[in-house]
C-alpha cells in the first residue's frame, strides 16, 4: 500500500495539468474522456492501486469534483481490497 493519503482538489488538477502540458489554472471544472482516462492512469501509478471502476462511474466523472469524490472512494477500495488479500 502506498503511504500517500487520499487526493484533494489540487493533487487532481495537478495531475490532469500534465495532460496536455497546461498550468493548473488552465484547467476547467468540466472534464472531457481522454482527461478522465488519463487521471485515472495518473492515479494508479501515483497511488500504486488498480482501480475498478464501473462503467457508471466513469460516466458520472464529467468534473473536476465528480472525479475527486470517484477517485478517492476507489483509492480506498482498492486499499482495502489488497490489504485483505493480504498484498
């Protein structure tokens, strides 16, 4: 398990300021699927989980916060899934 706490606000936008190579400024509220797809990747590798998020959660990810509160719930997720799989 990665010892990083759950992502705030800032830790998204900075991640998905990395797609596209823009300042977190530049970042809208409102997130497109590539950027989705790519948070998610960005997540995994920072965090050192795999997240399995259904088909629904992906679609309910269209902002900035939306994604936070996914994101975060499936950090946990997948932290208590692989720490009772003993991983």
């Amino acid at each position: 398990m990665s010892g990083l706490s759950l992502p705030d606000r800032a830790d998204v936008v900075a991640m998905l300021a990395t797609y596209g190579d823009r300042s977190p400024s530049a970042v809208t509220e409102e997130l497109g699927s590539l950027e989705i797809t790519w948070l998610v990747a960005q997540v995994e590798q920072r965090y050192h989980v795999m997240l399995d998020l259904s088909d629904d959660v992906f679609a309910g990810m269209t902002t900035v916060a939306a994604a936070l509160d996914a994101l975060r719930t499936g950090i946990a997720e997948a932290r208590s899934t692989t720490e009772v799989a003993g991983g």
